[in-house]
C-alpha cells in the first residue's frame, strides 16, 4: 500500500512556515525532514510514523492512543506510530506534526 496522500497534504499544510523542511520518500512513505532529521512521515501503513525525544516516548505512549513503532521485529525507543483514526481533525494531526518538528529542531543540523 502507498502512503495516503491527502494525509501527506495535510502534513506539508501544518509545515508551511517551518524552516528547512525536505520531503523524502523513505520507508515506503513519504518522510518530512526538518534541518535534514526526519519529523513526521505519512506512513505506507496508514497514518504516521513521528520521531520524538526518546527520553519522552513512554511517557507520550502512556498519554496518547499510539504505539511504539516496529522495524524489524523490535519496538523503536523514540518513534512512534499513530493511525489514521487517530488524525481526523486539524488538531489531532499537529499535535504529532509539532511533536516530531520540536523533536528535529533540537537536532544539530544535518543538512
């Protein structure tokens, strides 16, 4: 399955004046990269896949309806996977687009 495409315009519509964002396919979806580090990713199996602080992700995933992203067989410290039920409205969707870009500023550029 591709990724959803108007989840992707959703997300590029939220990062309208953010600062040195790129997109990328990666992962079968398509990733926003902020200062070269990977934000938020309208994911190929359905909504997104959000990179935040690792030291914040169990206490993100005991607060939120998501779960620890699965790569190759073992949960991922830091990323997290929210489904599409979960971003039907604007605020839902930049709850997580904001969690992933703050997550990336704090990043040493990697341009």
């Amino acid at each position: 399955m591709a990724y959803d495409e108007d989840l992707a315009h959703r997300i590029r519509e939220l990062l309208g004046t953010e600062r040195r964002v790129r997109e990328k396919k990666m992962f079968g979806g398509l990733a926003f990269l902020v200062g070269g580090h990977m934000a938020i990713a309208a994911s190929r199996q359905g909504g997104v896949l959000v990179r935040v602080d690792p030291e914040e992700s169990d206490r993100i995933l005991r607060t939120a309806k998501a779960e620890a992203a699965v790569m190759r067989g073992r949960p991922m410290t830091g990323w997290i996977r929210v489904g599409s039920e979960q971003l039907t409205t604007k605020a839902q969707l930049r709850k997580w687009v904001q969690l992933g870009t703050d997550y990336a500023r704090s990043l040493p550029a990697n341009l």
